[in-house]
C-alpha cells in the first residue's frame, strides 16, 4: 500500500534552487494619484524566462543569513531579507534559513529584480518551512515589501489596477524581448514624485486596452531626464516595436521570433548591457515550486 504523499514537516538542511525571474511591464498607464500619495495606475506584467537564482538552505537557527551583501544595501534594507522576517513573524516560525543570490538582474532597471526576489524567498520559505500560507496570504505580505510583489508570488502574467495589487490573469501574446539597460539606475520616487508626470490618463476596461498601442506614461519623463536612456530606445526605435519598462532604466524591443532579436543584439556596441528572453505567461517560480512539491511528495 502506498504512504500517504503529504511533506512530513519542513525541509532543512538541504540547499534548493530557485528562480527569480524578470518582468516586463507591456503598458503602463497613471490614472490618478490617491491622498497618501500614492498612484493609481493600469498596467500589464509578463514574466521573462531569465533573472536572479537563489540558493536557499532552510535550518532550525532562527537566523536570516544572506550572501553576498549588496553593495550599499544594509541586511536589514535587503528586501530578501524583509520577506523572510516579514514570513517568520506572520506565522511565528521559529526556523531560519541560509540565502545566497546570484545577482543578475539590475538595481534600478525597472524589470522588477528587488520584488522578484522578495517574491521568491516568500514562497520558498514557505514551501521549505511548511508554513502553509496561501497565494493570497503570501502576496498580502508582499504588498507591504512593495507594490510589484504580488505578482511575482501569484505567478501569473496579470493586469494590474490600484496601486498595481488589484491583479486579474491574462494571457498576453508570448514574444522575444531584446531588454537594454543603458548605465543607469533610477529610483521609481523620483519619477513618482516628478511635477510633470502623466496622472490624468483615462481608465480605459482590459478589451480597449488590449486593442490599444500599448505605452508607458513614465517614459516621457524618464526621456527626459536620462539622456542615455532616451538615446538608447530612439536606436531601437529604429528596429522594432520598443519602449520603457516600469519606471527604471531598461527598454525593450519586441519580436516574433529569437532570430529577429538576435540580429538587432548583434548590431549593438560590445559595452551596451542587454540580453534576450521569452516572455512567460506563468513564472518559472511557479513552476519551480510544483517540482519540488512533486519531489518532496513522492511516496516512499
């Protein structure tokens, strides 16, 4: 007779890997701005299949140990960090966890690396620690760590209202994306708080939006105000369908095919920052997360 499939407790002392993968936001509209200052937007996110990867080792220490230290970011400021606390005190774990990240994704860049993150050691921890929380409890945390989180927890290509918590699942065409970063980082309040930042732009249902030239109403003000920026997407204007992701630094291009975006790659200069991925209607954490479900409820 086969045992019964359920995880006898939490999995420690075994290093597991996952994915943090990138996002793109494929529009991205201000709609208005509430009193806490806050905004509300619309938006569309997609996940890419290439990001960040950590190594996480679940143990009864109590303690969040993470390596490498960020550069300028203090442990308790890292939002690894934050999420796994944030996790140990909603549920009164007492377990802790080894954390190590392969850095990949930009600070700064707008494709969602701190969030993806976040994301990530939220639902490993509470996979490993047997914590039992659902999609829904998990993102509610996320939600305080930052507005971009959710979704990386849901795992789902999404439309976005609110603050961008309001998350409904789509299935947006799946394509190449050529992203450039060009060399610098910019910081999402800063582009918040500019004066001449769209706010007004009508609310518009997810039809009318699909069917609509999709745009980015940061962008303007990004243009503006990071000449390399705006130098870098008017190249790849020339090529393809391209704009401003988030409210970072990086811009996409948009192909039908790996080859196409290979030949625009291949035309840039060798100290330009860009890579190429797929665009992924359902996250390679989710699917990451149902493998190891698999493996570790395999009956004996």
């Amino acid at each position: 007779m086969d045992s019964d499939p359920m995880i006898q407790g939490p999995i420690v002392d075994q290093t597991t890997h996952w994915p943090s993968p990138a996002k793109l936001n494929l529009f991205l509209y201000i709609t208005g701005r509430r009193a806490d200052g806050y905004h509300e937007l619309q938006t569309l996110f997609q996940f890419l299949d290439h990001g960040d990867t950590l190594a996480i080792r679940a143990n009864n220490s109590g303690q969040i140990d993470l390596s490498p230290l960020l550069p300028g970011v203090a442990t308790t400021d890292n939002l690894i960090w934050k999420a796994a606390t944030a996790l140990q005190q909603a549920t009164g774990c007492s377990l802790g966890a080894e954390i190590e990240l392969n850095k990949v994704l930009p600070m700064g860049g707008g494709i969602g690396g701190g969030s993806s993150n976040a994301a990530t050691v939220l639902v490993a921890l509470n996979f490993l620690w047997q914590t039992g929380l659902s999609d829904e409890q998990l993102a509610e945390i996320g939600l305080a760590l930052g507005a971009d989180v959710p979704v990386f927890v849901r795992g789902f290509s999404a439309f976005a209202e609110g603050v961008g918590e309001q998350l409904v699942a789509v299935e947006p065409e799946q394509k190449w994306y050529l992203v450039v970063r060009p060399n610098v980082s910019i910081a999402t309040k800063d582009i918040f708080t500019h004066p001449h930042l769209t706010r007004d732009t009508p609310k518009r249902d997810l039809a009318t939006l699909v069917d609509t030239g999709y745009e980015n109403d940061c962008e303007k003000i990004v243009r503006m105000l990071y000449p390399e920026v705006d130098k870098q997407l008017s190249w790849l204007l020339q090529y393809a369908p391209s704009r401003l992701t988030g409210t970072g630094s990086c811009v996409f291009a948009e192909f039908l095919s790996k080859k196409e975006a290979e030949a625009v790659l291949a035309k840039l200069p060798d100290n330009v920052s860009a890579f190429i991925a797929y665009g992924r209607n359902v996250s390679p954490l989710k699917e990451t997360l149902a493998d190891y479900q698999l493996a570790y409820t395999q009956p004996i």
